[in-house]
C-alpha cells in the first residue's frame, strides 16, 4: 500500500509524532533511572587517604587531571550498592521498559550539571524535563486515531488500512500450568536472569569502577559509561537486520538465530570480563573490553528478549510480564553484592570476583538457552476452534460490523462459519511481518 504524501497528511504526520514522543518518554524514563548511578560519584566523601589503586597502577593524569568531589554522604560501597539498585524495588511493580538513548545522553549530560551547579541539580533538571515531557504527552498524544483532533482523514484512513482492526473477541484464558511447565519458556526465564545480572552489574557499578579503579574523574568517567550503551544501540539494530534477513531467506531458522544472538549477547561479553583480570592496570584496555562487554549485549533484542512471540504469540505479553518482573530481581541483588565484595575493599582482587560472577551466570543461562530455547509455536498457544467459531457466531448473531481490514462474514449467515468467511479472518495482508493467528486459519 503506497503512503500519502506529506503534504496530505499535513507534513508532521500524526503517528511519527506519537513515536517522537514515546522515543522521548523512554530517554527520559531511562535518564532517570541511571542518573543516581553516576551521581553518587559526587554525593559521597572522598576519602583523602592514598589509593592503593593508584600504589599499584601508579597512574599519571598529565593530560587528565582528575577534579574531586567531595560529597557530603558518608556512604560504604555496601550502602552505595543498597542505593543504587534501589530504583529496581519499585520497578519490579512497575514494569517500565527502558532505552539505551537514556544512558547515552543521561550520564554526560549528569556529569555537566554536576559540574556546574552541583550534584542536586541533577535530579531537579532531569525531572523537571520529564514533567514538560508529560506535558506534551497529554496534550498533544491521543489514544486511538479516531480521537486524535489533528490527525488528517488521508492518515486516519491510512493507519486502519494498514493495520486491520482488532478481533472482537475476549481474550483466551492463560494455560498457566502448560506454560509454568514448559522448558522453552523456562529458557526465556533463566536467559533473562542471568542477562540481567550482568546488564545491572555494569550499568549500576561501571561509573564507580571507573573512579575507584581507573581513577577516571566525573567528566571521562561520564563519557566512558555511557558510550557502551552507543555500541549497544547500533549493534542490536545490525544483529536484527541480520537475523530477520537469514530467517526470511530461510537461511536459518528462527530457532538458530535466537540461539546465535543469545550466545553472541551472552557468551562474548562473559569472556571480556574474564579478560578484565588480565589487563587490571591497563586503562585503554580495561575500557575497551567493557564497552565490547556491553555492545555485545545488543544480541538480546535479536535473542531471548523476542522469544516469547516465538513460542506463544497469543500469550506474549503475559510472559513477558512473568520473566520481566523475574528479570528484575538481579536489579538490587547485583549492585548489593557488588557492594559486600567490594566494600572498604576497592582493589582488584575483589572486583575480578564481582566480573567472574557475572561471567559465570553469563554462561550458564546461555547454555541453558541452547538446551532448551525453542523458535516454534507451542502447543499450549493453540486456541481451540470451537471457541473461536462461536465468538465469530456470536459477533454475527449480535451483528458487530467487521473491523476495518478484516473480513469476517459480509451477508450475515452463520452459515458461513465453516466456508470462506472464517478461513479469511485473520490480519490484513498488508501488516507486514505480522503473525496470523492459526486459530483463525482454515487447514
């Protein structure tokens, strides 16, 4: 189907201003997610005393002088640790997806505040921008096409037709103990986890090992935390282009390319931190396998994180709601064990167990993703016909009209329930890459 032109659709169309918005809505989210991370750099006391770090290392900052700053929080790194996974107590109940763009742009931008006009003002400006964001959420986003008041009819008419309706039909009832029992799902779960216990453990200690460790000061230390989350960005969308290309050349099969990219996301970024004890003193080294560590990471998205459409499109979101909140856990378990291993006790020797950890768990979710991950529908997301013939039976009998797309039962005869009409109600052709229900097709 050929788009309108601009100019018909009166030059900002409606829907990419939806997006905008919503793109803006996660760098927000996420800048105020990761802000606490890089800022309790500066909140806490500096102790004045000789780093042993810098005993061993003997770094020379000709051309990096390193600016203090002296905080007013007494803090150990235990309770460092409890403060910066604190955010995920609450995000458990929440269920907020995130962004990298958030981690790109919120840590240099934290640093340039805080040198400025302080660490507090961090948290001030950030917020404030997240509610002049709300703002426009409310005031310029509507819910559905028809309510939007400046959508044109040509983009109105054009959404709908590309997309097909809904089903009007209730939702199936979950097979809570088919799925809880199925291993593909478990793989979902445990690949989750484990991911997770990495993602967190970099995300949330990354700019106190750069101060600690690499003696960076808060201005590189923000650039060098938050450019992996760069890496990672660029890499997810090449690892999906390619993996979406081998699946529809049938090159490889959907299975495979969840497990190549599971691995990739997993295994490789495990190695980088095993490697991060060989190069201890060495900065260009150290920073160069943690931002591979984290680029790597991309293959999630091209792995476990789109598995659940895989095997139960018709529960996806369910799931996803199930492994998410599990997902979570390592959010504050990571940063709290970072925090008992390392606590008055920055020196390597306890930072290469927090990265071997990590590296463990790596590789053991993501050899249980290649023993039991599946690409293939499960039985379990089978709706039965019978049900969903009766809800098309019942939609004639109460005559609901078809929604736009769909063609469900044009005369109005239940008759036609086991001819045409129902072999022809699934999505619109013209929703590409879109799954078509099987309990909606005829054999």
């Amino acid at each position: 189907m050929k788009p309108p032109t601009l100019k018909e659709q009166g030059y900002l169309p409606s829907r990419y201003l939806v997006a905008l918005m919503a793109f803006l809505g996660m760098v927000f989210n996420y800048m105020l997610r990761v802000n606490i991370n890089l800022t309790i750099v500066a909140m806490v006391t500096n102790d004045n005393s000789t780093s042993p770090v810098q005993d061993v290392c003997h770094f020379k900052d000709d051309n990096d002088q390193t600016e203090d700053y002296d905080g007013e929080f007494d803090w150990d790194e235990w309770t460092q640790g409890l403060i910066t996974g604190s955010f995920f107590w609450g995000y458990i109940w929440t269920q907020i997806p995130g962004s990298q763009a958030g981690t790109i742009i919120g840590f240099p931008l934290a640093a340039t505040i805080i040198d400025s006009l302080g660490w507090e003002a961090v948290f001030y400006i950030q917020a404030s921008l997240t509610l002049v964001w709300c703002a426009g959420w409310f005031l310029l986003v509507a819910d559905t096409p028809d309510s939007d008041s400046r959508i044109s009819k040509v983009e109105r008419d054009y959404i709908y037709n590309s997309l097909g309706g809904s089903k009007e039909k209730k939702a199936p009832p979950v097979p809570w103990r088919s799925a809880l029992t199925s291993l593909p799902f478990w793989a979902i779960l445990v690949a989750g986890v484990g991911n997770n216990w990495g993602f967190y453990t970099l995300l949330t200690d990354l700019p106190l090992y750069m101060k600690q460790m690499l003696q960076k000061d808060i201005k590189s230390n923000a650039v060098l935390s938050g450019l992996p989350y760069l890496g990672m960005w660029i890499f997810s969308l090449v690892v999906s282009s390619v993996g979406d290309r081998l699946r529809q050349n049938d090159t490889l099969s959907t299975q495979t390319v969840r497990k190549t990219a599971n691995t990739i996301a997993h295994v490789g970024p495990a190695i980088c931190l095993l490697c991060l004890s060989l190069v201890e003193c060495n900065r260009g080294a150290t920073i160069a396998l943690l931002f591979t560590a984290v680029t790597l990471q991309g293959g999630i998205y091209t792995g476990f994180m789109v598995n659940h459409v895989d095997i139960a499109p018709n529960f996806a979101g369910t799931l996803f709601g199930i492994t998410n909140a599990a997902a979570t856990i390592p959010g504050w378990v990571a940063p709290m064990t970072v925090g008992a291993l390392t606590n008055n006790q920055q020196t390597f020797g306890q930072w290469r167990k927090v990265f071997f950890i990590s590296a463990g768990i790596f590789v053991v979710d993501a050899l249980f993703f290649l023993l039991y991950a599946s690409g293939k529908e499960q039985e379990w997301n089978k709706v039965p016909e019978k049900s969903v013939k009766k809800d098309l039976k019942d939609a004639v009998v109460t005559g609901q009209k078809s929604p736009p797309g769909v063609n469900m039962l044009q005369e109005g005869t239940t008759d036609m329930l086991d001819s045409e009409a129902y072999s022809k109600y699934i999505l619109n052709s013209n929703f590409r890459n879109s799954y078509q229900n099987k309990a909606f097709q005829s054999e």
